[in-house]
C-alpha cells in the first residue's frame, strides 16, 4: 500500500509543489491550509508535514495536539531559515525532523523516507513490547480457580508500589512469571528486573555477585565488577530460593532492605541504591526461624506483602485451561502436528497428582507432543511419569531395628552427602531442605562433611 502525507501549508503554491512531488515518488497526499483542518484528516496519513507558521492554530500547537491523543505519526516542521530556533523548540516538542525553507525538492524526499523508516520502526518496536508484554499479562498465568483469581487481584494491587514481596509456593508452580509480572506491571516496568537465583550461587561467590567487588578485593580481581543489586538500580531485583542465602549475606540483604545501601567487597565506600525486592522460597522460613537459620528481622523485612501460590494438585480446575494453552504454545514452538488436546487426554491429566506443578505439567505435553503423531492429543499419548516410587515402610517398622532416630537421620544425611559428592546444596535438595537448614543439622551433629 502507498504511504500517505498529509501536507499542512497555508501557501496554496508551495502546497501544490509538494503534493507533485509526493505523488510522482508514489505517494499519496491529503492537503490542509490549516492546523484545524489538518487535525480532521491525521488519521489517514502516514506521515505528516507542517509549516509552524499557520493561520489560527500554529505548527508547535497542532504538535501538542498530536501529543494529546497519543499521535505517533511521524511529523516533519517546515520553517523560514531565519526561524531555525523556532524547529529546534518543535524537535523538542515531538518532530522528527525539519525542512529550512526555501528546500530542493530532492531534500524534501530524503526528509520524508527518513520519517517513513522512522515510522516503521517505531511500529515494530511497539509490536515487539506488546509481545514481550502479552507474555506476562494475567491471562497467560493461566488460572481460573479461586485462589489463582486472589493472586491477579493482589498482583494487580501490589504491582504499583515498591513495598517487598514475597512469594511462597513449591517448586514448579510459578513464582518467577509472578514476579515477573508484578515488575511488568510496577512503574518500574522499562527498568531492570535482575533474577538471582541464590541455590546456584556457589557460597564463597555470593558476596562478590551480589554485591560486586573492587579490583585487588581477592586473587583473580583484576578489574573492579559491579553486582548484580548494582545492574538493578531503579529496577527490581528478583530472590530466588531466599531460604538458601548463608547467614553472613542475610544480614547484608537486610542492610540493602532497610536502608537501601551496600559496600563492594573490597571497599569501604557505602553505595545508595533505588530497587524494588521480590523474593521466592519453596520452604517454609518459618521453620528456618526456629531452627536458627534464617534471621528473624530479614524475615519480617521479606515478609512485607506475602504470596502464597498454591500447588497444583489444590487447584485442579486449572488443569483443563492450562493444558490448552501449553498444547497451543509447543505447537507454535515445536510445529508439533498436534494442534488440541482431546476431554479423555484431560481426564488422565486430572487424575495426576503433579508433584513438580505447573513446570511438571508443561514439561509432560511438550514430551508427549514430540512423540505424538496426530493432530489431536489423545489419553493414549500422554506420556506420565511412571518412575517407581520408593517403597513405603512396613506397618510398624519406623526405624531398622537398633537404631535410633538420631543415628537414623545422620546416616541418611551422610548418605545424601555421599551420593551429592559433598556438594551441600545438592544434598539439602535431595532431602527437601535448605542448604541452611542443612548446615545447622550438620552443626548439631557435630558432622563436618
């Protein structure tokens, strides 16, 4: 389709020169001898050409009307060499370029596909933030259950605030899209949102990737690095597995929390930062706080506006909508042939349990979309996961006999030690604990690895 300019001059001559020359280059044109005439016909123009000196309302007028309905036409200001000051205020207020007059008609067509461009990519960028936005609106945290509906409520009124928040639920159930969606939503939204996931940081590194370091802080340190609170500012920060952070850094997270400032490793010079924190656990830091090994005020700091997501296998109402719209996703993803999900392939989702959630959920119909070969996803195709469950004890037999519970638990935490090589992070996972928690058993019990 040919591209349209709206021309706004009030000299008929100079009008009827543009609009030739517009429509020889395969242009369309609308003409206006006014800005009020010109306001009539905005949109069906593509581009737009103004001269500032007009009868009634003036160029830098017609622009602040543009401006008020949310124009995002391209407009281009035609003015007397002498009124150069004049462009440069129009540029300020939304033009994209300008035209000295008197202008070479080779000029004007320079000017105009510049604008064209201009427009073109200011429409791919909107499209491209309303993709990125689509993923995190409310709809594709798909959930129609009660407690799913009191999640978008609370979203929706925590999202415009900067108070903490923090999100509890198991594994699998959706926190980082949350919280995610919380950000997208926060005034923050075109700020950073940095996640840190604190089970993959090694303990030794911790400090140093969140806080960053000066160079010469430690061997290696060549170069000063800022930390990921640092890459932040004025955005929002992201703690995942909050429950796993070692004691020495809970306290640094509660001076970041309370009084928004840090020091780099290495340094003594106190640094001021603007985040938003949102923080996730899978465990209950309750417990943790009876254990010992999370800091009461860092939780009551985290524990500001809490999120409870609830598992899946509480909210199995979901199940239908969410399947939809993963067969709908990997479809696209995948080009898998498989476009539907059939009721009897539902019927044997609902009768899972679904101990990984909502990530377990998701991981099931991408596999058995891949191994399925028709369009519609039948019960026959879901492939569960059938791996044998651990035996249940015996009727009676809490313990082998002669053993205590406490030579019991340690040999099991050794064990878990053993088969994790001595990674403690592994092993707490193994054992559905913290790696905090973890540590605090192997104090009581004297084991040191």
């Amino acid at each position: 389709m040919k591209a349209t300019v709206l021309v706004v001059e009030d000299e008929e001559k100079l009008r009827r020169v543009i609009e030739l020359q517009l429509k020889t280059a395969g242009f369309e044109v609308e003409q206006a001898s006014s800005a009020e005439g010109a306001l009539r016909l905005v949109d069906q123009a593509d581009v737009i050409l103004t001269d500032l000196r007009l009868p009634g309302m003036n160029g830098l007028e017609l622009l602040a009307n543009l401006r008020a309905q949310d124009s995002h036409k391209p407009v281009i200001v035609m003015t007397a060499f002498s009124s150069v000051e004049t462009a440069v205020e129009a540029m300020k207020a939304g033009a994209v370029d300008f035209l000295p007059k008197p202008f070479s008609l080779d000029h004007l067509m320079t000017v105009v596909n510049k604008a064209l461009e201009l427009r073109t990519l200011r429409d791919e960028n909107r499209e491209l933030r309303a993709e990125l936005s689509q993923r995190y609106e409310f709809d594709n945290i798909v959930g129609r259950s009660p407690g799913m509906r009191e999640i978008f409520t609370t979203i929706e009124r925590v999202a415009s605030t900067r108070a903490t928040v923090l999100l509890c639920g198991e594994s699998g159930v959706g926190k980082d899209l949350i919280a995610r969606a919380i950000h997208h939503h926060s005034p923050r939204a075109a700020k950073p949102f940095v996640k840190i996931d604190c089970t993959a940081l090694p303990e030794n590194l911790m400090e140093s990737e969140l806080f960053g370091y000066e160079k010469g802080a430690f061997t290696g340190a060549n170069t000063s690095k800022p930390g990921k609170f640092e890459q932040a500012d004025t955005g929002t920060v992201f703690l995942d597995e909050i429950g796993d952070v070692p004691a020495n850094i809970q306290v640094k997270l509660l001076r970041i929390l309370q009084e928004r400032e840090f020091e780099r490793l290495g340094s003594n010079k106190v640094r001021h930062i603007d985040v938003r924190v949102l923080a996730a656990t899978n465990v209950d830091l309750r417990a943790a706080l009876e254990q010992g090994t999370f800091r009461e005020d860092l939780f009551y700091r985290l524990n500001v506006l809490p999120i409870n997501i609830p598992a899946l296998r509480e909210r199995k109402e979901d199940i239908p909508f969410l399947a939809r719209h993963f067969v709908k996703k990997s479809n696209k993803d995948l080009g898998s042939p498989v476009e539907s999900i059939s009721d009897a392939a539902i019927e044997r989702l609902l009768g899972y349990d679904w101990p990984g959630n909502v990530r377990e959920l998701e991981n099931v119909l991408e596999r058995s979309m891949v191994l399925a070969s028709g369009a519609v996803l039948e019960a026959v195709d879901i492939k569960l996961d059938t791996a044998p469950k651990a035996r249940a004890a015996a009727a009676g037999s809490f313990l082998p006999e002669g053993t205590t519970l406490d030579e019991y638990e340690r040999s099991i935490i050794r064990e878990a030690l053993h088969r994790a090589k001595g990674n403690k992070s592994q092993a707490a996972r193994m054992l559905g604990l913290t790696r905090n928690a973890l540590r605090y058993r192997l104090t009581q019990m004297g084991i040191e690895s």
